[in-house]
C-alpha cells in the first residue's frame, strides 16, 4: 500500500485532503446574497399537486394563479436579501410578481419587448397591417418553441399572435420617455 502523499500545486486554492490545513484553503467567500444573477427569460409548464417548498410561502397563492402557463416570466434579483440567501428569485409577469427558486423553470430566449410595451406592426412586405399596439401578453409556444406576443390596439385585443421579428418598440410623441425608451441599444421610432 502506498503512503498518502499531500502533494498541491501552487496554483489551486484549496485542497481535497481532509487533512488539511487552514491556511490551504482559499479563504475567500461570497455570499448567495450578494451576488447579482443577470434577468432572464422563462416559464413554469408545471406545477407540483402538493404545496410546493420552491416557492415563498407567502406568495404560494399569486403562483398558484399564475402557473402552470404559457407566459413568459422575467426573473430577477428579490430586493430582500434573506431571501436571496435562501435562493429565491422575483418572478415577474406585467404587475404581478412572486418570489421562488427555478424549479420547474424552462429558460427561453432573452426578450426585448416586455409587457406594456408600445410596439409598431411591421408591415413584413405587405403581409401585416402596420399599426401601433400595446403587448398585452407574452406567452411560450410549445409547438414551434418561440416567443409569441398577444397585443392590443386602441384597447381592442388582436386574435392573431406575433413574433418579434413582427415588432419594433414605439415611443409616444408629446410625452416623457420612460428608462427603457431611452436605451440606446434599443431600435425605436416616434409615433
């Protein structure tokens, strides 16, 4: 049997050893809390029969409302740091929002265009009125897996259901701009 060599390399921080000593290991550690997770993009399609432990128990009553669904949820950092910590996130559609941890969370393509949004209709050669709406909903096709967008015009829902390359962000003449019409990145034309 061969005797247990302690042999480390300068270049990593810690060790597997049981054995070793504190000044091995890295003693740098940050916190859950404190890091940033960037905003994405997804849906819950499911959801578990018995009181679900990913989700806050405060708010399992807005999730139950909420999924399982087609919408398309914009997650992000809750501002609560114990319960960031604990690994929650804010899942948010439009106004309404709840804290939980991804489970059950299919991840789609990032998204522009979010709920309340003023878009232009692209005419697309001829083959759509172009037209000025508000996105209502936004929803995750299973089908085709893509994004879809459900819009209003003149407080009128539309039956038909767009992509994004369907859509361009307006902006509203006469009137102040809000944080995200002033993006630069962002490809928007006054209406």
């Amino acid at each position: 049997m061969k005797s247990k060599q302690n042999i480390q390399s300068p270049s990593i921080p810690f060790s597997w050893d049981s054995d070793a000593s504190e000044e091995d290991v890295s003693r740098i550690q940050v916190a859950n809390s404190d890091l940033k997770q960037p905003v994405k993009f997804g849906v819950f399609l499911w959801w578990t029969e018995q009181t679900p432990s990913w989700v806050h128990s405060d708010d399992v009553e807005i999730a139950d409302c909420l999924i399982p669904s087609n919408r398309v949820f914009l997650r992000s950092d809750c501002e609560n740091a114990s319960d960031r910590e604990l690994g929650f996130s804010k899942f948010q559609y439009g106004a309404r929002w709840f804290r939980g941890k991804p489970a059950l969370w299919l991840e789609v393509p990032h998204q522009e265009i979010e709920l309340g949004d003023r878009v232009e209709i692209k005419s697309q050669s001829g083959k759509l009125k172009p037209q000025i709406a508000e996105v209502i909903d936004i929803l995750w096709n299973r089908t085709k897996r893509t994004v879809e967008f459900r819009l209003s015009a003149n407080e009128i829902p539309m039956q038909r259901r767009f992509l994004v390359s369907d859509l361009r962000p307006a902006v509203r003449l006469g009137q102040h701009l809000t944080v995200r019409e002033l993006r630069p990145e962002s490809n928007r034309i006054m209406t």
